[in-house]
C-alpha cells in the first residue's frame, strides 16, 4: 500500500530529480532542437512543488493527479506541457478517489497515464521521444510481480533502458526530426528527461 | 562569455518584451493577462476573428501582427515555447463574435500539440472553431509529407489574407476553406549563416563556422542538412527559388508572391538585394510578381539569414492581399 | 575568412538594393536616377517639400522614411558615402513645387561638405532651400559645441514632424524654423556590443572582444571611448538616459519622446524591453512618455546595439507626430 | 615648361599611385572611421581616369582641371568626393586657359587648389586631415625655387613630412574625431592618400 503522501514525496523527489538534470537536457536540446528542454522542465517541476506545497494527506490521488495536470496546464512551455499535462490527467483517470493505492491500482494509474498520453503523441518506440521511455517502462510495471517498491523498481529499469535505447534511434518527432540520421547516438532530451521522471519517483519511495 | 544581449532576469523576457510591445503598439493592441494581445478593433469586430499564438523571441512575430487587417488576438507563449492550451482556449472565448474563430497554428511539436489540446476544449465547451495548420518548408519532405514540414514565415501573408476574407464578411467555412487552400498551396525554404544563442540561457543554437551556410534551416536552428560555403546572393536565390518553384510548382505565366523574411542579422540591404535578384529570377522563367514583402518578419534573434516563401496567387487573394492593414509590423 | 552577407558584387551594392527596395516599396515610391528615391504623392505637392540624402548600408534609412507624410525625396549616395553634391542639387530641384525646400543634413564630414556644395549650387540657381543639420550625439561633445556632435536615428521622427508642419500648409520658414528648434532640442546616444562589418570590403569596423560593449558608439563602429563590461537592460538603460536627461535637460513633469533605434543585429525583444525599461525609469522621474519609436531604423549593418534617443515634446510637435504617414519603414 | 599631356600623364600617375594604396588607405580608415577610404579614393580616381581618356594636348589646363573636377562630382563617395572635387575645381580657377604653363603658373594652380579647398574644409595643420600633407606640400611649392621638376620634387617631400607628421595629432575633423587621443600614432587616412597624388604627379614627371 502507497499513501497519498507517500506519494507526493514521490513526486517532490521526481521533479528535484528533473531539475538537477536541468543542464544535461538542455545540452541534448541544443543538438538539434531549441536548447530549451531543461528550461521548461524545471518551470514544470517548479510549478508542480510550489502549487502541491507540502506532502499531505488531504486528498485523494485522483485529485491530486488532476491539480497537478492543471498546475502543468497554467506553464507556457512548448511540446513538454501539453504532453506532460497530458500524462498527468490520465494517470488521474487511472487514480482511484481515495487517499491510498494497493498495487494493481498502483499499476492502473501508470496504464491509464500512458494511454490517454498516446493519443496525443501519436509517437511510438523507436521515434526517439519521450516515449521511448515512457513505454518500456509502463510495460515493466504492468508486468511486475510483487509490491509497488518492486514494480517501480521494474519501471525504473525499463525508463533507463528505455532512455539509453533512444540513442539508437532516428528522430520522428519535434524539433530534432529534420536531423535525420544525425541524431543517431544521442539521445532524446524528452525520453532523458522521463527516465528522470522514474527514477526520482523511485528514490523518493525508499 | 557573456550574452551580447540587452536583457535583465532571464526568466522575465517574455513579460518585459512583452510590455514594451504594449508600449510601442498602444494604438494597436491592448495587453490582457500578461501574454494576449488583443486588437484594439475586435471590441467593434462583427465578423469571423481570427487567434494565433507561439512561442516568443521572434519578434515582431507573432504579436506585431495584431490589429486592424490582420489578427485578432495573438496568444504569446515563453521563449521559442508555445503557450499552454488554457489560455489560447481562452484566446479563442474572447475572440468569439458570434461568427466563429479561424485557430492558425504553425506545425512545430509545440505548437500542435497546444493546438490540439485547445480544439478539445473548445469543443467541450462548444465553441465554433476551425483550425488550420501552415507546414511549408520544403525542406525535410516532400509535400505528400505535409506533416513533416514545418511552419515558418509563410504564415504572416496568411494572417493577412484570412483577415480580409472575414473582414469582407465570409464565413467561417470560407474563411478556414481559403485559409487551408493557401497554406496548402504555399512553399518556403531556410537559410542560415551565422547561428543565434538562446535568450534565456546563453546555448548557442549550433556553429556554422565561418565559411559555411545552410540551407534547410528550421526556426531555432534546426538545421536541414544543406550545410555550403557561403554564395552569393543571386546563387543562394536560384538554388532555394528553384526548389520552391519546383516544389509547388510554379510555372511560366503563374501570378506569384515572394516573401523575404529576415532572420535576425542579415541586413534589410541584403533582404533588399535578394528580393531583387529574386524577383529577377521569377521573372526570368516567365512568372509575374504581383507583390512581395521584405523585412525581418518572423525572426530566430540574431540568426543571420533569411527564409524565402512564395506562393501562387490569383485575382481573389491579389485583391484580399490589397485591403488595409493597421498592425505594428505590417501595414497596408 | 568570408564575409556572411548575401550579396553580389560589392561594387553593385548600392545599385541592386535600392532596386530590391523600389520593389518593395512600389506603393510609395519611384526610384529615378538610378540614386533618387522619390515618394509618389511628390507630383500633387503643392507645399513645402523635404529632401534628405545619406549613405546606404543604413536601411531603412534613409530612403525607407520616404513617402506620404516623411520625406519628397532620398537621395542615396554609396554604402557609408554621402551621394555627390550635383544629385542633391538636382533632387532639390525636382523637390521644389513652388514652396521652398527644406534640406535636411545630418552632422557627419561627408554629409556636411555634400550638403555645403549642394546649398552653393542651389543657390547659384536661385531656388529657395534652406538648410538644417541634426547634431545629437552627446558623447563626444557638450551641447554647446553642436558641431561637434554627431546626427543619429534623432532625424528620423524630425523627417515625419517637418513633413506634417509642411502638409500642414506652413511656410518654408516655419517648418525650417520648428525643424531647426527641434534638431536643437533633441539627443541621442548610441551603444554596441559586437561590431558589422564593412559589407563592400569586409574590413571590421572594430572588435569588443567577447565581454564589452561600447556607450558612445558612433554610426558606423567610431568609437567613444566608453567601453566597459556588458550590462542589463536596464542597467544600459539608467546610463544611458541619464546621461540624455541631463544633457537635454529634462525634467519632472516634461512630456518626452523616446526611441530605440536597433543598430542590426540586437532583437527587437530587446528593443521592447529596453523601451519598457526606458518608460519605467522616466515615469521614475515624473515625466510622462507621450510617444516612441522601437525598431530597427537607422542601422550599421549587423552590429548589435541600439541608439536611445530623446526629445522634449509639446502639444504642437505632439499634433504632428499623430498626423499620418505611409513609407516603407514607418506608417501612422 | 609642363605642357597639358605631360600633366595629364601626371595625373595618371597619381591616379594610379592612388589606386595602388587602396588596402593601406581602408585599413587606416577602419581604425577610426568607417573602413571605406582605400574604395572611395579608387573610385574617384578610377572615375578620373576613364573620363579624361588616353593623355593627349587637345585642352588648356583649365578645362582639364575643370573636367575633372565635374568628373569627381559625380561620384557618391563620402567626405573625399566634395573634398577632391573642391580641389580640382581651385586648381582649374588657378590654372591659365593655355595648354602650357611656366614655373609659376604651376605655383598657382597648387595655391589657388588649395585656398579653394579650405573655405570648404576649414581644417588646418593639425587637425589630422588630409590638409595636414596638401598645406605643407603646396607651402613647399610656393617657396621652391628652379624649374617645375625642382618645384614638384620640393612638394613631395612637403607631402611625405606633412603625411608622416599627421601621426603626432589628435583628430579634429571627420569620423575619426570621436576617437580623440587614442588617434595619436596613426597617421590620417586623407593625408597618407593626399600624400600619394604628390608622389604619383612627380614620379609621372620623371
Ligand atoms: N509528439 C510527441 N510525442 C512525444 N514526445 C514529443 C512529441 N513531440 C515532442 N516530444 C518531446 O518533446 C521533447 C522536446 O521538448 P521541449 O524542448 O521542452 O519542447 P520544444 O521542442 O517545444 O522546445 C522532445 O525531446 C520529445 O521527447
Ligand atoms: N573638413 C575636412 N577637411 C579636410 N579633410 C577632411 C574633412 N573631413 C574629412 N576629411 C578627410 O576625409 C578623410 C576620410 O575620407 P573618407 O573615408 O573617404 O570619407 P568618409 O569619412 O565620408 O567615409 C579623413 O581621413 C580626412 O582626411
Ligand atoms: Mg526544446
Ligand atoms: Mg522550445
Ligand atoms: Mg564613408
Ligand atoms: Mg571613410
């Protein structure tokens, strides 16, 4: 069982983990888009902390998932905001309206996330976006056995893979996209931002 | 190194440019909510309007184009980042006459996907809107591949001619109708010389050192893969006209209309010299330039360079081009 | 190394822009003599007209502002190059409908020994021409020795005023006599942070290394002795009004007139934000700002920087200003 | 005695020294004015030479000195063109209506070039001008003594003093003027060209 603050913990350390990366997304950026990823991804993460305040357990976690879709909504951020918006508002679909999750709900919320997320992107594996990661790592979750520490532990793994994969992989989507086969060998500043993502909510678990 | 930039806090860019715009437009545009920018003729507007919205530091672009003729309202996102969907939505109520809204966005990531999100809530709430999308360059596909062209200066003409359409009083169906025609009809192609740095970090946006150009250049230094030395004028303009006529095409008799739009930090001397070795090439081949703008229109800061639209026009759009425009960076 | 500028052959430089430019501008002007721009409502003139000439490699300037409203005529000389004192005179000539002409010189060697020889000429042909000079610059000289001082971006809202006296049906002595009070009143001052390039020869016009920037700039990369590290806006700002304030001298309650005149390559989002620094500092100060200008107006090529000028305005100069004007590079 | 084609083949010489200076001129000029000296003293000296044709003795010294005066009127060229053209036409005032002149008649066109020239300039020695090489140049014709060559060789070395001197002075005049002191060490850029037209008319008199 994960609490609503737990989670929320989870999050703050998500987004700390996004904005320590501030520096290296922008890098990958400016490669071959517009040198602005880590920019936006800390006014994201920023804005995400300062309007969820402290951990807490006044609400539930549909609730909050949807405040921190909103939260996203207000940034003028280019691509990462719709996207990320996006990506919380399904995971609120997903959530249950209440204050704790066991692991099959645990689980949904990732599902649910990715598939409203879809829609919009349109982008699959292999077209070098946050997708990339994004995928492999709901996949892991989905088929993760055990308690919610050990399925994000899974989607953790699944994210790196997933980040370093997209490496390999010629752009399809973005800005990077009239590179073409220049963007072979690096990656793509959204799947490392996602892998981010993973890997500080699974830091802010232990 | 230091920015070579007049900047404070970059963090701020976009809201200070943003009312020193409110200044230098006043009797223009009126400032809502920190990043719309209204025309000072929709209050009285009785007619389909017209919003477009992006990212900031391309200025005069988008926002110098509000005003009598041209845009209704221009929604600004931050640096080179479209705005988020919520405001453009609300772009869209305020615009609402009772007539409809035509939505134009250029096709960049961003850009359509805040696109998107806004036609959703829009339709929630019910409001009769129709977006139509520019993807023009020719660079990275083919025009089969309309998705994967990006959107780039051709849409300042566009604002124009969608604004005299609903300022004649069509529809919204004939209004989005010949808006998709013509951005569908459209080409323009990219040049770069000397790369620009971001505003708000100090990241350049590549190095084309200092011998070379490329052609195929997207709006944040994109490149496109035409990396050359350097040439001149009149080889640069057949090389990237002959591309374009090929492109949409254009042949021999054809009423066109070129546009030269610069960069950042190509001079309007050199804008002026090839919008003439343009136009001569155009007419070489049998074509008529039936008119043309230049000048820095959508910029990418102080990239050096300049993208190069045309476009095939007939008597219709010659005569909606030809209708007054009041705005800070196009006037009629 | 090459020179990043899309030109032909650098002895046709000023021949194909001003070509490039009639095309452009075909609404509002004619170019005649291959170096004489002239607006298209000159032929129904029946007042005073104005005539000014300089060096291209500026554009707009200065055949950019000609047109209803701004100048009868530009005389164009080469790229820095004052144009030869026997067009001048031929331009004044065609100028006169009866009324007088108004010459309006800016303060730099080659246009005062131009504009000397034409007033010699003219004379000697008995046309009615009177003479006045804008020297603005504050940085290399006090107020009283105006000789001394440098004409910058100032004459530009100078060319829209004296036209609108002149439209206004006053007399030759009276639009000379307000043009001459205002060319006395006004100040500007000038700063850049990376030097152009000279685009017929490629020589730099200086180097400000990768951390400078230089208050006191001249038109064409002469220095003013004011380097120093690069600062904020509006850090930039307080320096440099300050300096204009004092030298005007403005103060508490004045109605002022302020613009930012991009040399080249500095963004017109920072033109905005200077613009929107430059009001908050006067406001500041208690005086109300009841008019600017911000874009690229009078350049140098690429150089990056921007020129702030300054002038004390009543209701009559006020009145003018608010009158219209259609040209290229400025419309009301 | 100097008669008109032995002058005009003179001039063509200077024309030519002029021209040859072109990079040493604009690299002066691009230090404290605006890079474009070398151009304007080749167009105007280009303009010289294509409009008086191949030397030849059809014309007196006054309408030669006339025409070429009207030819540098022609040019856009910034400060050199009224300057040049100023001078020509001071010299065609001080020149006889003859196509021969004696010792002193050549005295008096360089005096009466240069009196002419300084109404429009009202620059002196010192104020790093190219009056800084003509004012010494043609002080040192009016006092020479012996015959034409004699006069000229005694200009030239006037120009070449006056040119080199033009270093120790601080701009007073032209673009340069901004610069103030840092001017000192470089000579004036109209000097080190007026300095030139001398060498070239006595190395065309050899
Ligand atoms: N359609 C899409 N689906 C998924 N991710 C996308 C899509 N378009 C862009 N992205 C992601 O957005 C990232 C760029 O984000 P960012 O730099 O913040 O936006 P922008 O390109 O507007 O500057 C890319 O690296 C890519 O991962
Ligand atoms: N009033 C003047 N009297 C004499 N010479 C002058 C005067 N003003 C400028 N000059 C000369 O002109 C030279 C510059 O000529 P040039 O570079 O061709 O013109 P511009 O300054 O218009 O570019 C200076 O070096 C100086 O010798
Ligand atoms: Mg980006
Ligand atoms: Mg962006
Ligand atoms: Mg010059
Ligand atoms: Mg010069």
């Amino acid at each position: 069982m994960l609490n609503i603050k737990e989670f929320m913990t989870m999050i703050v350390s998500a987004a700390d983990e996004i904005i320590a990366a501030e520096v290296e997304l922008t890098d990958i950026d400016s490669k071959f888009g517009d040198a602005d990823h880590g920019l936006t991804m800390k006014k994201v993460m920023n804005r995400i902390k300062s309007d969820m305040g402290e951990p807490n357990d006044t609400q539930t976690f549909k609730a909050f998932l949807d405040d921190v879709s909103m939260s996203v909504m207000m940034i003028n951020g280019g691509s990462a905001v719709p996207l990320w918006s996006t990506l919380f508002d399904g995971m609120s679909v997903g959530a249950p309206d209440k204050t704790d999750v066991d692991a099959a709900e645990f689980k949904e919320i990732f599902k649910q996330g990715y598939e409203t997320l879809a829609e919009l992107s349109k982008a699959k594996v292999g077209d070098k976006t946050m997708m990339d990661t994004l995928i492999p790592a709901v996949e892991a979750i989905q088929n993760a056995e055990g308690d919610i520490k050990e399925i994000l532990e899974a989607g953790t793994k699944g994210a790196e893979a997933g980040a370093e994969n997209s490496k390999n992989f010629v752009s399809k989507f973005g800005r990077a996209k009239s590179y073409k086969e220049q963007t072979i060998g690096t990656p793509d500043a959204g799947a490392v931002s996602m892998k981010y993502f993973f890997v500080g909510l699974n830091k802010g678990l232990q | 190194m230091k920015m070579k930039k007049f900047i404070n806090d970059p963090a701020d860019l976009t809201k200070e440019l943003l009312q020193g715009y409110a200044l230098a437009a006043a009797d223009c545009i009126d400032l809502v909510a920190e990043n719309m920018v209204v025309s000072k003729t929709l209050a009285d507007a009785d007619r389909v309007t017209i919003v477009a919205f992006g990212g900031t530091g391309h200025e005069p672009a988008v926002s110098g184009f509000v005003g009598d003729g041209m845009l209704d309202i221009a929604v600004a996102g931050d640096i080179f980042a479209a705005p988020n969907p919520q405001i453009v939505f609300e772009a869209v109520k305020l615009a609402d006459k009772g007539h409809g809204v035509l939505l134009l966005v250029l096709n960049h990531a961003g850009d359509m996907l805040t696109g998107s999100m806004t036609m959703k809530l829009c339709q929630k709430a019910g409001l009769n809107v129709k977006k139509v999308v520019t993807q023009e360059d020719i660079s990275n596909a083919t025009r089969e591949n309309g998705d994967d062209r990006r959107g780039l200066g051709g849409a300042v003409p566009l604002y124009h001619i969608a604004a005299a359409a609903a300022k004649a009083g069509k529809s919204l169906e004939e209004v989005s109708g010949l808006a998709q025609k013509y951005a569908d009809s459209m080409a323009t192609i990219a040049v770069a010389a000397r790369c620009a740095t971001h505003p708000a970090n100090g990241a350049p946006f590549g190095d084309l050192g200092d011998e070379d150009m490329e052609i195929g250049m997207g709006q944040h230094g994109e490149g496109g893969g035409g990396r050359q030395p350097m040439k001149t004028a009149k080889e640069t303009i057949e090389i990237m006209a002959n591309a374009l006529v090929k492109d949409i095409p254009l042949v021999k008799g054809d009423k066109v209309f070129v546009m030269i739009n610069g960069s950042g930090a190509t001079t309007l001397m050199e804008q002026f010299i090839l919008l003439n070795d343009c136009v001569a090439y155009l007419e070489g081949l049998g074509m008529e330039v039936v008119a043309n703008m230049a000048g820095n229109i959508l910029t990418v800061q102080e990239q050096a360079g300049f993208q190069l639209n045309m476009a095939k026009w007939d008597d219709e759009i010659l005569a909606y081009w030809n209708t007054p425009a009041k705005t800070f960076a196009f006037n009629k």
